[in-house]
C-alpha cells in the first residue's frame, strides 16, 4: 500500500512542477474561486484522489458481488496451493556455488514481493495502449488530477497479494534455512529494498508502455523482460557474465528487485555493500526518467479516432 | 472568450510494411503517412454564443475539439479559451470547461450515476451548497432522479449522455464543448437535450461549441455556424447566410393529372425521381416561381399538388462539401 502511494506522489510531482509554474505565471489571474494550495496541500490532494478513486475500482468490483466472491475464494485456494509450491520449489532448488538453498528463496520471494507491489497496484500500467484505442485515456486528460492517478487507480487486483504472501511465507523460510538474524538496520534496509524494488518495477512497466505514445503498437520489449525476470528471480546474477551484471545493474537495474537486497540481507561477499545500498538511487533515477518520458508521451500524444 | 488562430495539428500514421523483416523495420525505421487534420484555421468565439462546428468525419472538428480542451498539443499557432492556453494551464482550463463527447462516457462504468457525480465533486473541489443546487437543477431539466442510482452500464444511450450532460456542468463551467452529443439518441430524447442546451446558454449563459452531423440540432440550437473541410474553414457566420450563400436551389415537387409535361428552360433540373415524383430545381435569382408555374402551365396538363421547399441545410451542407472537394 504504501509502496503505491508513495510511488504515486512521486509521479505527481512531475503534474505539481507544471501546477506551480502555471501559479506564477498566472497569478492573480484567475481569482474566480479557484483555491490555490501550496505543493504539499497538492500533493495531499492528489494522494487524496488516489484513495476515491481506488474506492470507486473496490465499488465496481463490488458491483459483481458473485464475481468477487469467486475470486476471493480462489485466493484462499491459491494460497493453499502456494504452500505446497513453497516445498516443492525449496525442494527444487539446489545450492548453486556459495548460494545455499535458503539464500535462493530469499532470492525469490524478495521477488515476488517486489513484483506483487506491481502487480496489486499498477496493474493497469500494462494496458495504456488500449486506453488510448479505447478513447479512455482523452478522458483521464479531462479531470483536473494526475492523468497517471486515474490510470493506476482505475484498477486494484486484490488477487495479487497472493504474490505479497507467497513471497513472504518464501522469504521467511529462506532466512530461517540460512540462518540469518536481523538487527533494527536490517528491518530499516528491508523496507528501503521492497519500496526501491516496487519502484523499479513500475517504473520500467510504465516505460515500457510510454513507447505506445509514439509507435502506435506495444512492442516485443516486454516479453525481452519478462525473460530477463525469469532469470534473475531463480538464479544470483553471479553465475551469469559481466556484461550480463552490468546490464541489470546499471542499464535496467532489475538485480535491485532481488539479488542486491539478497546480498546485503544475507551478508554474502558477492557485492560490496555500498553498491546494494545505491537500490533507492536507482529507483529515483527510474522515477526520474518516468516523469520525463510520460511528460513527452503526452506531448505527443495522438488520442484515438476522430 | 475562445480565440484560436493558425492552429494546426498533424498526424504521423505509421505505415505498415510489408515484405521480410516488415514488423522489425517499422520498429527500427518507421514510415509514416502524414495527415494535416487541422490546418492552419482561426475564429473566435464570443461570450455565450452557441456555436455550430461541422464537417465530415475526419474533417477535423474532434481534433479541434481536442486541443480546445486540453487534450491535444497543437503543432503551431495558439489556442486561448478564457486567457489560457489549455494544454499548458491544463489544471485551471479544465475548471472552465465541461465536455461531453457523445461516442464515450466519462462517468464510471461500473458504479452508479451518483457515484460518479461526488467523485467528480472532489475532483473539481465543488463545495457541498453548489453540488446540492447544480444536482436538483439538474434532475428537474434532465430527468436524472430515475437512474440516478443505477450503474452508468445499464443506462439506455439517451440517459447516459444526460448523465454526461449533467456531470460535465456540475463544477459549473463556462464553457460546454460537445462533440456529437445527440449521436444514436432518439427523437424525443434529442429534444430534451436541445432544450436543455439552450436552457443552460439562457439561464447561465454558458458558451457551447458543438459538433454535429444532425441538421434539426443546426436548426434549433446554433446561432453560427462553422463549417470544415479537410482541415480548413469553408464557411464562418450566421445560418441564415449559409442559406443565402449556399442555399440558391430551390426545390418544387409536383403532382400531375397525367403525364408531366417536358419543360425546357435553361438552368432548369426537372424529370421523375425514383419515387415517382416529380422534381423541379432552379436557381433562387434566375426565375421567380410563378415564371417556372406558368410554363409548365403551357403544357395544358392539370397540377393535382405542389409544394415549395428552399434547400434544407444538409443539402446546403452537401454542397459547400462538394465545393470544398473540388479545390
């Protein structure tokens, strides 16, 4: 939840940039009842919005009260079932050089909870494309809130956080086979890693959409990372070349989903600590280019039909 | 209030291609097919006009709705609705218009009218007082009390563009921009809507640019009219002169005894149409009625019945478009 939010807020603050420049510019000149609040009373608005309009998603889920209900159901069954895949997969997994069993499902289910974050919350970012066939998307351009807040909160799959459990119950298992005991730090820098992880998440899923702003179909590139998750979620990026380290650390910087965060946890000598702790820079500089590209994709944006 | 001028907007379509490696070449090295959707148009539009905008499909007129809006970044010239340039103050633009666009809905789906009414109260940050008097206004002119509970999928066409109506006035804008708003609606429906334009233009004197290709919507609501054509503005003025400038055909359908006598005037269209009446147009200056009746008198063939219509606006329509496609 908080991953979401915090990720929403930093999306705005791209749209609150614009606000405060068109406020200067404009001042005084429209004095007809338009309130104008300073950056943090706009931003406390906008996170406000995201709040109602996930409400509005919850009532419309709602609306089909049986379809909900199945789906509540099957998550139980799920989270059944993930019990069994937890001891298939730890029995699965074998140690691979000085990655233990245990290491490897702290590997995995830093994971699955990163991508869970994703996956509950900003689902809808995979589906730009159709809200700009759809028509949908000139629509968000027409209310006065952060056209990315009525994207992401147009849908909430509560099924995802079968993934967040699945994850943990990984995680937790995984640290007990290690062996591993945490102080306060590791608490602090575990809820660091999960958000900078959700973070990079999204953000490469939002880039990967964005190209819709300018060709007019998706392209192959999501099905490129959906190989390069398949890797690094089972295997320490270690085993794989350099050029391999280098592209999922500094080029798109996936290792910080798992591996980094797995490193540092589990205090093992595959990386030095300082580079783990560059997981909250690299989500910013994702952030960061995600304002500039969505800002540019709406410059060019084209609207369907008409 | 509205001012655009030289506004242009372009399109880059992308251009399948064909042959090996089609779908990695249009990755790599894209071909497009340019279209001018908007080319180079000015008008203004003055405080609580009523403003007609039409033209084919793909004319131009959702573009330029478009950018009007907010919606779409012009590639050149300027666009000022109210002092700003909507997609550069997009957050203070949006609080002076409304827009209904007929083909979509902007309330949500799933949940009912209501719902959607207060979530858009919070939006446009409507204090409560407002919200209550626009919501009762409202419900009286648009009938909104009976489906104000049900999801907005379960509304017939005619009550969702009411919603829509109702839902794009509620933070009371000044300006209403409605793109095909009477599209697919039925009759009595139609009417309820004109009527409710209108009351809206008079009460609050909001300005209205719509588009349309209902010539009843033309008729009854509009005190100008903007006509466009691949981009470009044809006609900009009153509906009357659109009928004078364009309007010159005039149309007489009769009724004979027997056979219809063969009439031979130059500048006269006459003959049977297909279904079975017969036709007479001649242009307004060149002969008067009663020329045209009493040579056809000559023929010594008694008229049953006559009637004397002056072209509607969609054939005027029609024929500023057939002008247009010649240039």
């Amino acid at each position: 939840m908080d991953g979401g939010k915090g990720k929403g807020k930093c999306m705005d603050g791209e749209k609150g940039k614009g606000n405060a420049w068109m406020r200067s510019k404009g001042r005084g000149k429209y004095a007809d009842g338009i309130r104008r609040e300073g950056d943090m009373g706009e931003v406390r608005f906008q996170a406000r919005m995201y709040v109602s309009l996930l409400k509005m998603t919850m009532k419309g889920i709602l609306e089909y009260r049986a379809d909900f209900w199945i789906s509540l159901v099957s998550v139980v069954l799920l989270n059944g079932a993930n019990i069994v895949q937890i001891s298939v997969i730890s029995w699965r997994f074998h140690a691979l050089g000085n990655w233990g069993v245990g290491d490897l499902l702290v590997l995995y289910g830093m994971f699955m909870i990163c991508w869970s974050i994703f996956s509950v919350f900003f689902r809808k970012l995979s589906k730009i494309e159709d809200e700009i066939v759809s028509g949908s998307f000139d629509i968000y351009l027409l209310r006065p809130v952060s056209p990315f807040l009525q994207l992401v909160g147009g849908d909430i799959n509560y099924t995802g956080l079968c993934d967040t459990m699945m994850g943990a119950a990984l995680l937790a298992v995984g640290l007990r086979m290690a062996g591993v005991q945490w102080g306060i730090g590791h608490i602090l820098w575990f809820a660091v890693f999960i958000l900078s992880g959700g973070t990079i998440v999204v953000c490469i899923r939002f880039l990967i959409s964005c190209v819709t702003f300018w060709t007019t179909r998706g392209s192959a590139l999501s099905s490129v990372f959906t190989q390069i998750y398949l890797l690094i979620q089972k295997y320490p990026v270690t085993i794989f070349g350099r050029a391999f380290r280098v592209l999922v650390t500094g080029i798109v910087p996936v290792a910080y989903l798992n591996f980094y965060p797995a490193v540092y946890l589990l205090g093992k000598p595959d990386a030095p600590a300082w580079l783990c702790m560059l997981s909250p820079v690299a989500a910013l500089a994702l952030v960061c280019l995600s304002a500039i590209v969505w800002r540019g994709g709406l410059r060019h944006y084209h609207s369907g039909g008409g | 209030m509205i001012s655009v001028k030289k506004l242009t907007k372009t399109y880059r379509i992308a251009r399948p291609q064909e042959g090996r490696f089609a779908a990695l070449r249009s990755l790599v090295r894209p071909q497009y097919t340019v279209c001018r959707a908007v080319d180079g148009i000015d008008f203004d539009i003055q405080d609580g006009e009523v403003v007609g905008y039409i033209g084919q499909n793909g004319a131009g007129k959702s573009t330029t709705i478009k950018m009007l809006s907010g919606i779409l970044v012009p590639d050149s010239g300027s666009v000022e609705v109210d002092g700003l340039t909507p997609h550069v103050d997009r957050k203070a633009h949006l609080q002076n218009i409304g827009v209904v666009f007929g083909q979509k809905t902007s309330l949500w789906w799933d949940v009912p009218v209501i719902d959607s009414l207060r979530i858009l109260k919070e939006m446009y940050r409507i204090g409560e007082g407002q919200f209550r008097k626009n919501l009762e206004m409202f419900c009286g002119l648009l009938d909104l009390d009976s489906f104000l509970g049900q999801p907005v999928r379960q509304l017939s066409l005619g009550q969702r563009v009411r919603a829509d109506l109702a839902a794009a006035l509620m933070h009371d804008p000044q300006i209403l921009f409605l793109d095909e708003p009477t599209i697919g609606v039925d009759v009595v429906a139609k009417e309820r809507l004109r009527e409710f334009i209108l009351e809206i233009n008079r009460e609050r004197k909001v300005t209205v640019l719509l588009t349309t290709h209902d010539m009843v919507d033309m008729e009854k609501l509009v005190d100008r009219v903007i006509v466009i054509n691949a981009g470009s503005i044809l006609y900009d003025g009153g509906i009357q002169g659109l009928r004078e400038r364009y309007g010159r055909q005039r149309r007489m359908e009769l009724e004979f005894e027997g056979e219809p006598p063969e009439i031979s005037l130059p500048g006269v269209q006459a003959g049977k149409q297909k279904d079975g009446k017969f036709v007479v147009t001649f242009a307004q200056g060149q002969y008067a009625v009663d020329e045209i009746l009493s040579h056809i008198r000559q023929g010594g063939v008694p008229i049953r019945d006559i009637t004397i219509q002056n072209a509607d606006i969609e054939q005027i329509v029609r024929d500023i478009y057939r002008e247009g496609g010649r240039e």
